[in-house]
C-alpha cells in the first residue's frame, strides 16, 4: 500500500508541476527572494480541496455541487487559553490554519510555535484569519499552562486559539477530521499518542485545502501566500 507521505508527495509534484506550467519562474534576488517570499502569488490560480486521509488533490470550482458532499471539518468544542468556549461556529466563514502540539513538547513543537508565531504576524491585522493549535496532551495543558504559553510566544487572544478540552475529541479531529498524521492505512486507537509536525489550512467553509510541513520555512511561506489566494477565492 502506498503511504501517506507517498500520496501526498505525489499531489506536491502535481501542484508545483502546474506552478512551473502557468508561471513564469521569478527571478533569484537573494535576500529580496527570501524576505518578500510571502509577498509572492500561489503557485497555482486555485487550490485544490482535499477530501479524505490520502490527500489525493480535487480540482473543484467554489459552488460545484461535489462540494455539498466532500468531507468537511465536523463540530466540535474545546476551549482556549483564555477559558473561552470555541466551536466550529467561531470558524464559519474564517481561514484557518490548525496544528497538533503540547507545551512540553522539547522537540518539533518550539519550532512550530515558531512558525505559527510568523503566521499570526502575517495575518496580524486580518480578522478573517484564524489560528488554532490543539494540545495533545490535554490533561496537562490545563487552560492556565495554556495561558502562560501564549503569554510566552506572544500568542495573540482571539487571532490564535491554543485549544484543551476533551483528549478523545483532539485525538478523533486530528486523525479523522484534519487528517494530520503520515500513517495512511494503519488504524490507531485514541490511547496512541499524536505527535505531527503538520499544518492543515481550512477554509471559511470548513474544507481542507492545504497540509504544510510546519517546520520548514519555505513550506510556510507558501502557507502564507495560499491563504491569501484562499482570501481572493472568497472575495470582499
């Protein structure tokens, strides 16, 4: 069977291979490349949305009827850093960007707090954008580590949401909503632990769009740039 990774690879190199197609490659300015990198357009003129844990990409046009029937983020209710409650309401009609962490975390987490801190400062100002980071280990990150977390990484109330609240519920989002893990295939109970460095970009109609290597600089940068494309898509 073909991993995860495989599949999503192979969606990759079809993305870019469209890029390469419809774009003209722009020039290697050095520094300007790499600090106007988020400046720059989608590597394609739409995103694709993703409807099941192979991340096989569907090139689907915003009304298309299929739209009715692919998969879409499910309801839910955590609560956040500030003791607030949050459902899938507060998203409905917002981007958001959703990542899988936990504040003891000595490994990939710090860097992907980091490069969600370079998201919250890209969209600082944009109310339509949302980010929301779900602790693993919930049990541990109460609503006060959570809060004291943020207060550390700048976390900003109400633009990014550092989410606890029921182990089962984050478990059964990151594996069967978000699709987050690279496992395709292999059936996991809620007692396993997750642990990704994956970055899921949803839309204001709770469809997937995007996963994203959370600790590459280049993967986030074009994060940045399709949630601006996603901003276009769904107009004023």
């Amino acid at each position: 069977m073909m991993s995860k990774y495989s599949f999503k690879l192979a969606g990759w190199l079809f993305v870019a291979c469209l890029g390469m197609l419809g774009c003209e490659k722009p020039a290697d300015t050095g520094q300007e490349k790499a600090s106007g990198q988020a400046q720059n357009a989608s590597r394609v003129a739409a995103l694709p949305y993703y409807g099941d844990a192979s991340f096989t990409p569907r090139w689907l046009k915003p009304g298309d009827p299929a739209l009715e029937s692919l998969h879409r983020i499910p309801p839910f209710e955590l609560t956040n850093q500030m003791g607030e409650r949050v459902t899938e309401k507060m998203v409905d009609g917002k981007i958001y960007v959703v990542d899988f962490f936990f504040t003891s975390c000595p490994g990939i987490c710090p860097k992907m707090t980091a490069n969600m801190q370079v998201l919250q400062e890209a969209f600082q100002e944009d109310e339509s954008v949302l980010l929301l980071s779900h602790s693993v280990t919930p049990d541990r990150d109460s609503v006060p580590v959570l809060r004291a977390y943020a207060e550390e990484h700048a976390a900003i109330p109400g633009k990014w949401h550092l989410l606890t609240g029921d182990r089962s519920q984050i478990y059964r989002l990151g594996r069967q909503a978000y699709f987050v893990e690279e496992d395709l295939g292999l059936q996991k109970s809620e007692y396993e632990f997750l642990h990704t460095e994956n970055f899921v970009l949803i839309d204001p109609n709770r469809h997937i769009r995007g996963i994203y290597n959370g600790l590459n600089s280049s993967s986030v940068q074009q994060l940045i740039a399709d949630v601006r494309l996603l901003q276009q898509e769904a107009g004023p």
